[in-house]
C-alpha cells in the first residue's frame, strides 16, 4: 500500500469506530489490521482477541472484547456493551464462522444448531445490537462474510452451505430495510480461503484441497476495505471473490 494511498485511507476512517468478529485470526484479524492502519478504532470481537492484541503497537486504536458468539444467550447483551463502550459504531464486519464436513445424513442435531447459531444467529444478534445506533446517526456501513457455498451447494458440506445461504437472504432483505436510514449493508462470498479454519476440520478436510492455491485471508480484506470505502452514493450489494485455481 503506497503512501498515497494510505494517506486517502487514513483520512477517510479516522474517527470512524469498527466491530470485527473473529478478529482474533484467519480474515477478521486482516481486516481489523487494515481498519486500524486506515485510522479507524476497532473494537476486536473473539474468543481469544488478546491473540492479535499481542501483534499490535502499544498505542494503537484496538479494543479487545472476549466473547463467545457461540453463547446465545449472551451475545445480544455482550454486543450492545460493546456498542457503548466504544461511544458508538460507525462499521461492523460480521465475519465469525465455523464449518461442518460430512454427510448430513449422520450429522448430529447438536452441531446443526451450534453452526447456525454461529454463522447466523450471532450476525442476527450484532445487527439488533448496531441498527439503533447506526439508525440514529442516518449512517453506517455493515458487511457480512458469506461464502461461495451461498451460491452453491456441495457435498458433505450441507450444513455449512445452508447457514451460507441463509445469510445472504438475511444480508438482501435486513439491506432493503435499512436503506432509507443510509445505512449500507452488504456481502462478500469469497470462494476458499486459507485460514486456521481448515485447521481445525482436522483428517476430514479432503487431501485434494490444496491450501497453498487458495486465496489469502490478506486479498479477502482488502476486498472487504474496497467496499467499506465506497463512495457514499455507490453499493455493491453481493461480491464474490473467487481464487485463480476456481472452485475446490
């Protein structure tokens, strides 16, 4: 990133306040850093957010809150505490997820519920906990992180495309809601990304799929950074971001 740029960034998002979830790693730790260089304050939302606080200048612009977005019953009261503490909220990302490999034929009632509370309920929940807010001030700039498994479906990850698809119904319909309040709500379906996601799917992950042709969680946030920085009178309501090496 050339100064130039940098310097147009920079006077854009200072004073702007941001909520990345899932900041702790993987896209949502990319994109809290380029939030933070752009001069926005970041509030980072994650289980374990001292993981990239660590990683961080001793006077920069973060906050860090500990939650779990997999608690339900607490994420409405713990996102809104976080609103206030942060004296408002200009940008949120919605990027917590995980992922369920297998046939859904013997998937566990269980870890349905527990993927879409995360990868649905919890986006629910934070954007209860911004709209007053961002309602309020007529202005505010969300962006959900869906996948291409919202456009498509693929075996054995039944689960996971169907908590995908489900969000961007959710992005289109809560978008065409908040739009006369000026608030922009939008999506990015990237196809697969190396992060510590595939990590934690352990030998179910398919040896074919090679990580190193995947995209980087750096080109996902830069594209999140492209729409976060739109003009004021320009949406890009879906973009889907795919890697050279196409569809795994």
């Amino acid at each position: 990133m050339t100064d130039t740029v940098s310097g147009k960034l920079l006077e854009k998002l200072t004073g702007k306040r941001a909520i990345v979830t899932g900041a702790s790693s993987g896209i949502g730790k990319e994109v809290a850093l380029r939030l933070l260089q752009a001069g926005a304050e970041v509030g980072l939302v994650s289980r374990n957010p001292d993981r990239i606080l660590s990683e961080l200048p001793i006077h920069s612009h973060a906050k860090a809150y500990a939650i779990d977005l997999g608690k339900m019953e607490r994420v409405s009261s713990e996102m809104q505490a976080v609103v206030a503490d942060m004296g408002g909220v200009d940008i949120l990302i919605n990027n917590a997820g995980m992922a369920y490999i297998g046939e859904l034929i013997n998937m566990p009632l269980t870890e349905w519920q527990k993927l879409f509370d995360l990868n649905l309920t919890s986006v629910f929940l934070s954007l209860q906990a911004v709209l007053p807010t961002m309602r309020s001030q007529k202005n505010g700039t969300i962006i959900n992180v869906a996948s291409i498994a919202g456009k498509q479906g693929f075996p054995n990850w039944a689960a996971y495309c169907a908590s995908k698809f489900a969000l961007l119904g959710l992005t289109q319909a809560i978008a065409a809601e908040e739009q006369s309040h000026g608030i922009k709500i939008m999506s990015i379906c990237p196809g697969s990304v190396d992060t510590p996601l595939w990590d934690s799917l352990g030998d179910k992950v398919p040896p074919s799929f090679n990580r190193a042709a995947m995209l980087r969680p750096e080109t996902v946030a830069e594209s999140i950074m492209t729409l976060v920085n739109l003009p004021a009178d320009a949406i890009v309501n879906e973009l889907v971001l795919m890697p050279n090496a196409g569809t795994f």
